[in-house]
C-alpha cells in the first residue's frame, strides 16, 4: 500500500523517513519530493509498505504526530 507523507521537516533525509515508517513493517520503497533547483526536500514524500495492515499501523500510529516542530500527515495514496 502506498502512503503520501506531508508536512514533513525540510532537513528529513531519506533515511530518516525510511525509520519512522520501519518500526510498523516492511517497507518496499520510499522516497523524498526534491526542489530540482535547490536540491532540498519539499516537505513531502511516499513510503510503499508490503502489507495493508502494516501501512494502516504506520498511519494509526504517525498520522499528527510532530517531528522536530512539524505536525505531519499520512493517508493512503488513491
């Protein structure tokens, strides 16, 4: 199941998303949105998660909590 994550710290590196989301399953991808100009982060990314049950985990247990002083949110991707 693939997940959008928004509202996320501009300094968030791959890695970093990658840890939230593997405490709550496997994850069979993920990545960051980059701004092609300044090569930073533009605050959101995707995480593919092998199984429904451990993405709905991730997004019960993610979705408006803070990290560094952002609140971010996680939902499903249509």
């Amino acid at each position: 199941m693939k997940l959008i994550v928004l509202n996320l710290p501009r300094d968030l590196t791959e890695h970093g998303l990658a840890d939230l989301f593997n405490t709550h399953g496997e994850i069979t991808s993920h990545n960051l949105v980059m701004d092609n100009i300044t090569g930073l982060s533009k605050g959101f990314g995707f995480v593919e998660m092998k199984s429904e049950l451990a993405a709905n985990a991730a997004i019960e247990a993610l979705h408006g909590t803070k990290i560094k002083k952002s609140k971010i949110r996680v939902k499903p991707v249509n």
